[in-house]
C-alpha cells in the first residue's frame, strides 16, 4: 500500500537519530541493548563498550580480554547481566560483572574442530547457547565447558538463534525452525 508522506509522517513520527557520542563510528561490529538505558557496542579493534545512557557516553570494558584480542565479532546478553563476546583469537570470552572478563584457554576451533562458531544466546534461566555452522550447537555448563546439545545432522548450520517465551530456541539457517525445548526434534 502507498501512503503519502504527510500521513506517514503524522501517524508514525520519527524516532531515530544520529547518535553523535559514538566514540568509533567505523570500527562497530554489534550493539546489543540491556534494561533501561544500557548499551553494550563491540568493536573491530578497540574492544567492548558500555553505555548507562542510551549511548550519550561510552566506557571501554575490556579488562580480561588480550590486547590482540581486541576485533569483537558477536556479543550476547544475559537475563542476569551475563555477557559472551568472541575475541580476535576465536576465543569465547564470558563476563559475570561486564566489567573483566575470563577467556577460554584456546581458541573455540582448536577445542571443537569443524565448528565455525556463528552466534550466541541465553534461554531465561542464564543459560548460554553457542550456534555454530557445520557442528551443531552447544550449551555451556556450570564449569564453563561447552556440550553439544544438537547435532549438524538436525540443523547443518544456525546463522542466528534466540529463546521464545516458552524457552524454545528459534534458530535460522535456511528456513526459520523452532527446537523442542529438550532438543530432540524440530516443532
């Protein structure tokens, strides 16, 4: 359907605009919005930003992740504050207080071979997903290792993936699938 501008304008006013405090326009690879007013920005090569007023003001956040590490692909947010990154080396890098953070000893590819890790998320009790193209996806436990909980076989590939309000993951690769909440078939 067409709608002439002036209406469009009346009946859905505009509510985006420029953010001028982003303190490295060309190197942001991912924002992720917490509760109330907080932003979370990844870089390409300055690390990982935290703003407490809808991104008016920045603080980098990186203690914990290797200076080299620094190019921050994917990031994930918590129900409890909880945050997964992955760093320039591949390492999947977790922060309790997104303040420091703790990094896996080797690269996510040395430890699962094959596994091309794609995206992260959290069902509604904390817990974290890592969705990989080729190695199916994988659930981190309480002592921070990561079990596969669905093999490639079920879905080859997952692009993105996040928990409805029934904790059923949502995944797309091909198609949009939905995953029973004990990961035994398709819905």
């Amino acid at each position: 359907a067409m709608i002439p501008r002036a209406l469009f304008a009346q009946y859905y006013p505009a509510h985006w605009e420029l953010m001028r405090s982003d303190p490295f326009p060309d190197s942001v690879t991912q924002v992720v919005a917490g509760p109330g007013d907080l932003v979370y920005m990844a870089t390409s090569d300055k690390g990982i930003f935290k703003s407490t007023d809808e991104g008016e003001n920045w603080t980098q956040i990186n203690t914990g992740i290797y200076s080299g590490g620094l190019d921050i692909t994917m990031r994930a947010l918590g129900p409890h504050g909880d945050l997964l990154s992955r760093d320039g080396y591949g390492n999947i890098i977790y922060s309790k207080d997104d303040s420091s953070w703790i990094g896996q000893s080797a690269p996510w590819h040395w430890n699962y071979p094959g596994a091309v890790l794609s995206t992260f998320a959290f069902d509604s009790h904390g817990a974290a997903y890592a969705g990989t193209i080729g190695a199916g996806i994988y659930k981190r436990d309480s002592i921070g290792k990561w079990n596969q909980v669905m093999s490639p076989n079920m879905i080859p590939g997952v692009q993105a993936m996040l928990f409805d309000n029934q904790d059923r993951l949502i995944i797309h690769y091909d198609k949009v699938y939905r995953v029973k909440s004990d990961f035994s078939a398709i819905d």
